[in-house]
C-alpha cells in the first residue's frame, strides 16, 4: 500500500505512515481532508501550524491518459482560506513509483535557519544544504539540480518570491523536458514552502517501483476506451492540440467577455495579435512545438513551446489567462512581451493571473501607461528581489492595489479573477463567488455551457439555471481532481454518455474496489463539504461570496451587463 510521507521541517525527522483515515483519497480529496483535519483553520497561514500537502490522484502512476496532474494542498496565505492548487509536471505520477500516496511538508524551522533541499527516496530522506541554489530564479537553480541528481530528475521548487513568503508565489514542478516550467499558481502556496524553509523538493530518479494495479486486464479495456473518447472530441482531439487553452482569446473576445484595461469592457480591438491562431503560427515559423504534454501520457497535449525571434526557446505552457491578463487586461498586443512576462514569472516563481491583475493595479494607480509592455516588465523583474515595488507586487493583486490607492480591484476572497468577465459569462461568476478556493475559474468552469456549449447550452448573460451549472461543475471538478485527472477531459466527458462509467472502470480496476459513478460524485461532494468547513471555521460568511461592487455597478460593453445575483442567490451553488 502507498504511504505517506510526513517530513517535519523544524527537527528533520520524517516518517512513512499507512493512510489510516486517508485511504482511499487522492489529489484533492485528500490534500482537502487533511489540510481540514490537521490545521488549524485560523492559524497564520505562514505558521508552523500550516501544513503543505502534495498527492497524486488515485490514478496517479497508471497509464490512463490524462491522470498525471498534482494537488497541492494547504491554508492559503493570499485567501487565509483553504487552497488546492492543482499543477500538471511528472510529479504525480513519480509519487507512486516511490511507494508514495503523498508528501505533508510540516512544522518549520526557527529563526534564520537556512533553506534545504529535501531529497526523497525509497524509504529514507535526506536533508541537503540549498546554499548553491538559494536565491536563483527557477531554471537556473534547477539546471544545477539536473547536473548533481540527472537529467531525469523530479522537483518542485520555489523561486525567490517563494523564499521571500509573498502571497502570489507558485510552486514550479518539473515537465517532461526537465523545465521547472509547471506552476502550482494559485493562493500562494509557493509561500507556504517557503516558509518551511524548503527550496526543493526532489524526487530519486533512480527509484521506480512497479505501481500497484489490480485488475490489468480490465485496466486496459477501460483505457483504451478513455482515450478513444479524448481522441473522439473536437475540443480535445483539436481545438487544444492545435491552439492550446489561448483559442479563447477569439471566442471569448467574440463573446464580448475578454476584460480588457482591468474588465472596463469585454472586447479588445487587437485580440487578433494575441490569439491562439497567431501564436501557432508564430510558433510554426520560429521552430517550436505547437503540440505538447505538461506530463507524460497526456494525449490532448494544450501545451506549446513558445521560441523567440531568433528560435531559441521563451516559455511553455502559455495559457490564455496568461496571455489575456498581461495581454488585453493591460492594453498590450505585442505576444512576445507576453510571453517574455510569463517566463520571468515562472522564473521569480509567482502566478501569472495574480501577476497580471496587479500590473493593472499599478497602471489603474497611475504608476505605469495602460499598453506599456517593456514598462510591464521592468516592473515584473523587480518581483523576488529586495525591491520594494517588486515585493508589492509579489504579494498579489488585492495588496498591489491597498498600496496603489486603487478602489476598482477585481478579486474574491482577495484572489484575482482570471480571464472572463462573469457580467456576460454568469456561470463561471458564480462560481468565482462560490468556490472555496476564492475566484478561480477551473473550480467550475461554466464556460462550457455558456459559450461553448458543451455539455449542455446555459445562456450566458441571463440568469436562469447559471448557479445549478455552477454547482454541478465544482462537484465535478473536485471529483476529476481527486482522480488526478486533467480538468480539460471535461470538454469531452461532458459530450460523451459513457465517460464517466469509463472512469469508474478505469478506477476500480486500479485499486480493486467497486467503483461507481455515484462513487465519484460523492467523492467531489465530500471534497468540497470538508473545504467549506474549513473555511467557515477560518471566518468566512456568505458576505464573502460576492463580486466586488464595480461589476454590480458598471455595465460592460458591448452587450451592457451587470453582475445582478445577491450573496444570497449565491449560497445555493454550494453543497449542503
Ligand atoms: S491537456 Fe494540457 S493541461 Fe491537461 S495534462 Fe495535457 S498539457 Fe497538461
């Protein structure tokens, strides 16, 4: 049976326990179970008290398509509420091939204690000095991890922003091609690790147990299965393939839902310039790969490999909200400036849509043009060094804007909205209200319904059946987290009747337990229910359910939208 590693980061010592309570869990539900059962939920999320949870899914270190996405679990430092940041990289699946069902970081260390790097193997740990890679931006200090441990190796590492604790700090977890270019982007949880005082953790290349599987041979019918379903769909057999997550700059600036110069209007003149259509072709003609995989057995493959001008390599996964936020949100069209941002992001270890929204911050305060990209990034390359506007910055957009003077700041639960404006895209406004993880468009994205109309056709700029989708959809999610899976196998799990029995197959012949679709629903339902606690014992009410007054106050064009739901509309998209 897998264990769990539970590493105290203050006396060093670490031990390999069974699950106990936690069998059973993966991913979400379990980062979620033991983040609300372990720490306290009013504690400083800085604190020793804070625990860091990372788990694969329960399909972690199989073959099905798609099952290799990490959660990272712990209090949030930037939403002081409970955060899965979920993350693609070859983490999860080597979690298992070490025996391993998760990592708790816990504790931390006293008084200026130095970082470590945490080498984990077979049934031991080992505890190493950081020295040679402390406060080096990401690919640097990961390049020198490559030349002491192989090329092979496995990490997740912070950047200086995460060293320094600030609010907005990624963990970057490594891909296939041995980048550090992965983000755990949301809530903050590269602080939380920085606080440990843990620069990296790094996985033995050298291990690899087989993975414990308990029926193969229906293992295999499922999955072949499963991935005829991925393969038969247009959004996952092409349209991500082809243009990656940014093919949504067209359609949603189409929809009138791209917010542009910090969401005063939902259409960007130049979105053309930074389209996915246009960044294919630019990737085309510079020699990069339009077509790739965040982690081994990924057959959609969103991801990209974005050169510059003169062919050598930029960045990868270059996802629309990246491009929207330092894009349209700011009044930028020039892509490679995008993507020259987005690196020095994962470079400085910081989330690009918290990132993005603070730069509009600083522009709304006046500090900086609207549209003035080499000034963006001047500013972005201060974040994770001793600069002070570079540390307002790092500690997100809700901070950038107290200290920018700024009244029109797009956040919930102090987390920055992504890349859709919910007064013309409702569904997915609900679900910034509603889910525990404050605005985050993955924890139920109604942008399905509402614009793609997949899996169902929910108009989206009226109210009716917005908060039923909404709800429906953070269930589902928290269930395809917990799996591991990728959200964006929702496109075709929606369009297609039997993919949820599929994943059930696919996981009762994993772990030998009867598994029914009801199972996996309830498995989302319970994720949620313990997030909900936990953030009802932190302090939160309904009041924090709510979009900030400018979007009930400002119609946005084109279509003269307004947010209109009350906080208490919202209470009904939550589980009971
Ligand atoms: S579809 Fe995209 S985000 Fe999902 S696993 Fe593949 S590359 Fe990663």
């Amino acid at each position: 049976m897998l264990k769990i590693l539970r590493i105290n980061t203050r006396t060093k010592e670490f031990r390999f326990e069974e699950p106990g309570a936690y069998a059973g869990l993966g991913g979400r539900a379990l980062t979620s179970r033991l983040v609300f059962t372990e720490v306290p939920a009013t504690c400083h999320a800085l604190s020793a008290a804070n625990k860091l949870v990372m788990a694969g899914g329960i399909l972690a270190g199989s073959t099905a398509a798609n099952s290799g996405r990490t959660s990272v679990g712990a209090k949030s430092p930037l939403t002081g509420g409970i955060k899965e940041s979920n993350v693609g990289g070859q983490f999860a699946h080597k979690l298992p091939r070490l025996g391993l069902l998760a990592i708790v970081l816990e504790d931390k260390p006293e008084g200026d204690a130095p970082f470590v790097k945490i080498l984990v193997k077979q049934d031991t740990v080992e505890f190493l000095p950081a020295d040679d890679i402390v406060g080096m931006s990401n690919y640097a200090a990961h390049d020198l991890v490559k030349a002491k441990f192989g090329e092979k190796v496995v990490t997740a590492m912070v950047g200086p922003a995460g060293e320094q604790c600030l609010m907005a700090s990624t963990i970057q977890f490594s891909d296939p091609e041995g980048r550090p270019s992965r983000s755990a982007g949301r809530g903050g949880m590269g602080a939380v690790m920085g606080s440990k005082k843990v620069k990296a953790i790094i996985l033995d290349p050298e291990c690899k147990l087989e993975v414990p599987m308990a029926d193969m041979a229906k293992f295999k019918v499922a999955r072949k299965r499963w991935v005829d379903i991925l393969m038969g769909h247009p959004v996952t057999s092409q349209g991500l393939p082809t243009y990656g997550t940014a093919i949504l700059v067209n359609i949603i600036n189409e929809v009138g839902a791209l917010p542009t110069k910090n969401f005063r209007t939902g259409r960007f003149d130049d979105a053309a310039k930074i389209s996915g259509e246009t960044m294919t072709e630019t990737i085309k003609a510079r020699g990069g790969q339009y077509k790739h995989g965040c982690h081994t057995g990924c057959v959609i493959q969103c991801s990209q490999v974005y050169n510059d001008k003169n062919g050598k390599y930029l960045t990868t996964g270059f996802e629309y909200e990246t491009i929207w936020g330092f894009g349209a949100n700011l009044l930028i069209n020039d892509l490679d400036d995008i993507a020259l941002m987005d690196r020095l992001c994962d470079e400085a270890g910081v989330d690009t849509i918290e990132m993005a929204n603070a730069m509009a911050m600083v522009m709304e305060g006046g500090a900086l043009p609207w549209g003035d990209s080499k000034g963006a990034i001047e500013v972005l390359k201060k974040v994770g060094t001793a600069d002070p506007q570079g540390r307002i910055l790092g500690n997100g957009t809700a901070f950038t804007a107290q200290a920018y003077g700024v009244d029109r700041v797009p956040v919930v639960k102090r987390q920055a909205l992504p890349a859709y404006d919910p007064r013309t895209v409702k569904g997915v406004g609900v679900t910034y209200c509603t889910t525990p993880m404050g605005a985050d468009h993955t924890a139920g994205y109604a942008v399905c319904q509402n614009v793609l109309k997949v899996g169902g056709d929910v108009p989206a700029m009226g109210k009716a059946g917005q908060v039923e989708v909404s709800k429906n959809l953070q269930v589902a999610t928290a269930a395809v987290d917990s799996l591991g899976l990728c959200l964006f196998v929702a496109f075709a799990v929606l369009d297609t009747p039997d993919a949820l029995q599929t994943i059930a197959d696919m996981v009762a012949a994993a772990t030998g337990k009867p598994t029914s679709v009801d199972d996996l629903v309830n498995m989302g339902v319970n994720a949620l229910k313990d997030e909900l606690a936990f953030n009802k014992a932190a302090g939160f009410t309904d009041k924090d359910d709510q979009l900030p007054d400018f979007f009930k106050n400002e119609t946005l064009a084109p279509h003269g939208t307004t947010w209109d739901f009350t906080a208490e509309e919202m209470q009904a998209a939550k589980v009971g």
